[in-house]
C-alpha cells in the first residue's frame, strides 16, 4: 500500500506541473525531499519487522526460557528508535503538506486542525501505554476454560 500510494502522489504531481520533475528544487523541495526518505525508510522499518531476530522460548508459566540475545535487544532498540524517527518525519510531512497544499491553491490552512487530532491520537496512545504500569495484568493459572463450540 505504501508504494502504491507514493507512487498515485509522484505521478499524480508530474501531471499536474510544467516541468515533470517531481524532485527538483523548488519551493516544494524540502517537502519532496522528505517524502522520499519517509517512503524509503518505511520499507526499510517493514523488512526490517519481516527480518527480526526470533524471541526466546517461553516456560509454561509464560516467562522466558532464556534471555533476549545481544542481536534481538540491539534490534529492538533500533526498530523503536526508527519507528519513531520515521513517523516524527511523517508528522512534519503532513504538517508541510498542508502548508504547501494552502499556499499553492489559495485554501484554508489546516495544520492547527491536523496537531489537534494528532495530539489527541498521541495522548490516548500515551494513556493506554500507562494503563498496563497502573492495571495489574491478570495472571494465567492454566486452568481457563477453553470456550469451544457447540455442534447440532
């Protein structure tokens, strides 16, 4: 989907400029520019997902057999970092989209609306990250029953 998507963007700005260089330096440079090593990142950052290093094995309790490998810390740690780094970009993308987008045709500018949604969005994943340090998470006993379904 996202190359896909990129490449409706790419071709739908060739069309729509004199001049079908769609990175060239312009007004719109640092924004193209960004876009492209947001798409190239991401692809990176979902092979990278593809190609992770495997966790440990689990005990019957749920704990891990042995720990986390060297390989699979530095890769988590990474693969955090990144993820991170690659939707702040994307967030100033969209940020200088609008901009852009308001400048060019003349429109309304909606970036105010779009930080606010943006916020929002962030502050309720920020709250149900910290609901598992404040609700205790229930133990397994291994003695649930399994919901099964009943045939006529």
């Amino acid at each position: 989907m996202t190359i896909i998507a990129f490449a409706i963007v790419v071709n739908a700005v060739q069309k729509t400029r004199i001049d079908p260089e769609h990175f060239q330096s312009n007004a719109l440079g640092k924004h193209k520019t960004i876009g492209l090593v947001v798409f190239i990142l991401s692809l990176i950052q979902g092979i990278g997902g593809l190609l992770r290093p495997h966790l440990p094995t689990k005990n019957d309790d749920g704990t891990d057999a042995e720990p986390k490998t060297a390989v699979r810390v530095a890769w988590e740690f990474a693969h955090r970092g990144s993820g991170v780094a690659i939707l702040a970009m994307a967030w100033y993308q969209c940020h200088s989209g609008l901009k852009a987008y308001a400048s060019i045709f003349i429109a309304k500018d909606y970036t105010d609306l779009f930080w606010g949604v943006t916020g929002a969005i962030s502050a309720i994943c920020v709250v149900g990250g910290l609901t598992r340090f404040i609700v205790p998470a229930e133990k397994s006993t291994g003695h649930e029953a399994i919901p099964t379904q009943a045939t006529a």
